[in-house]
C-alpha cells in the first residue's frame, strides 16, 4: 500500500527538522510528504526548501496565498494527498521508526478499517511531572476496555476525543468520501469529525503501541495548559461542577448526532450516561450530604432540564 503524509506548517522552524527527519527515517518509507504551509513567517520556509531539494520526488511544498486557518489548511493537505494510507501530521512532533511499518500492516490485515489512531508519548520542556505520560493517561482511558460495537464513539462523544490527529491514519478511500469536511461547530475540528463518522460505522482500530511522541509546549494550538500541569497519579473526582458540565453537553451531543448523520441511539445512550454520572457523584458524598444534593440538583439547580 502507499502512504502519504499530510503535514501542516505555520511558523515551524524550531521543530519542522526534527519531524521531517523522523518520518525521513523510518523502517517503511512513505510514499509522498505533502506539505501546506499557512503563511510562516519565520525561517520554516527555507528548511522546507532544503528539504524538498534533498528529496524533490517525496515532498510537496504548498503555500497558502493567505492564511487559511488549522482546521482549512489540514482538509487542504488531506485533499491533495494520493497515497492508499493519509498519516495527519504536525510540525512539532516525532514519530518512532516502526509508525508507518506498524500501521501499514493493520490496514493490509484489516480492509474493513478507514482510521487508525496509536497512543503517544508526550514530551518537551512544558511538562513538569518526573513520571512517563501518554495521551491516554490523561484521559484516564484504557482503550483494552472498549470491547463493544459502539464503545469507541460514546467515549469520544460522550467525554471527547481522545485519539488526536497526529496519531491517526486513515484509508484514502474513506478520506475522500467524507471531503469538504461538514465543520458542524468549532469543536469537532478535522480529526473528530474524521473519527466520529468511523466509529460510528465500528471502523476504527485502536493500536496500543505507543508509535510517536506529542511534543508539549506554549505555542501549540491545543492542550499545553492541560497536559504541562498533569500528573498520572492524580486521581479525577466527579466534582458538582463537572457533573454540570456533563448534563450540559447534551445539546451539543444532539446537533452532533444530526449534524454528522451519527446513530440515533447515541442521543438515549447519553442520557443514560448522564444518569450514571449523577448516580456516581451522589454515591460518594456522606448520606444526609447526598440526600439534600438529590433535592437541590432537581428542585434548585433543575438539573434534568437540560436532558429535555
């Protein structure tokens, strides 16, 4: 199979080498690196330029006449990319010499499958704990649990994605059916909306290995506050708070749901999630605690409202 690589830059030059060079490296080659550049400002351009004479028949530079935005500039790269095998890509991470080997080998075994995403390491300056996190560690996600046909798309609707996109890959033929991308709110950016609509269809395979690392520091776009003050031995309690803003997705979840055509029985399916969370926060608090909780989140705070 073929594969090509869908790499977005904008003002790169600390970090673009470093990524080149590990998808440069590895034990199966890709096919093509395209490249959409959004307008850099600093010196990205010119190393992509060094590249692209090193290896004039692998990479493709584009450069946006204007900025076109994260979101536009990746469905851009994805559109223009041939390969059988669409590897999302940014310009701060590395990958490990087995990704391109280990992924090829899921989609060549497994022709039903359009995405998969594998678990990365996170690393940089930006992270203070002393302990080895992956992504799924903050998430408080083990993927070994999703064992049946829909689990994989409640988790990430329900609670969100947890499967970013410069871990994914995703068959061509799936790519190029879901493109233009339907951008149904600002929340569900490329990667989501590309693994809602195969989870929903029981096509995504979760690879345990971890394949990358997810490089954490103040310039990213998305995550740095999270991940940088994380540590995997905290523990997350469900907090009042927290529980409302579990009862206050709802909506989203409907114009989700409707939005991107998703199985209907998602909509009940969150309630009854709902539920469980409500009954999970009261069960830990004191009984007379819990008791006066149960009135005021029906009768104050009307909580149940927001399921309507």
């Amino acid at each position: 199979m073929t594969s090509s690589v869908a790499l977005c830059t904008y003002n790169g030059e600390n970090y673009i080498a470093e990524q080149l060079e590990s998808i440069l490296s590895q034990t199966k080659s890709v096919s093509e690196i395209v490249i959409c550049d959004d307008g850099s400002t600093d010196g990205t351009l010119k190393i992509l330029s060094e590249y692209t004479a090193q290896f004039p028949n692998l990479i493709k530079v584009y450069q946006n006449p204007e900025n076109l935005g994260y979101i536009a500039n990746f469905e851009k790269a994805m559109n223009l990319c041939s390969g059988d095998i669409v590897f999302l890509c940014d310009q701060d991470d590395r990958w490990y010499k087995d990704k391109t080997e280990a992924i090829t080998s899921v989609f060549e075994k497994h022709p039903n499958i359009n995405i998969v995403s594998h678990n990365i390491k996170l690393f940089g300056e930006a992270i203070s704990s002393s302990e080895e996190i992956t992504y799924w560690d903050i998430e408080s996600t083990d993927p070994a649990r999703f064992t049946n046909t829909h689990d994989i798309v409640k988790r990430i609707l329900y609670q969100g994605n947890i499967f970013p996109g410069m871990s994914m890959a995703i068959r061509n033929t799936f790519l190029k059916a879901h493109l233009p991308l339907k951008k149904i709110n600002p929340v569900i950016i490329h990667d989501y909306e590309l693994l809602l609509l195969a989870a929903d269809k029981d096509t995504v395979w979760i690879e345990k290995n971890i394949l990358g690392e997810y490089r954490i520091h103040s310039r990213q776009n998305i995550g740095y506050k999270t991940f940088s003050q994380f540590s995997p031995s905290e523990k997350k309690m469900i907090s009042r708070d927290s529980l409302f803003t579990i009862f206050k997705r709802f909506p989203f979840v409907k114009k989700t749901i409707a939005g991107l055509h998703l199985n209907p029985e998602l909509e009940n399916g969150y309630k009854i999630y709902c539920l469980q969370r409500y009954r999970a926060y009261l069960k830990d608090l004191p009984l007379l605690e819990r008791w006066l909780a149960k009135i005021k989140m029906k009768y104050y705070f009307h909580i149940f409202d927001y399921l309507k």
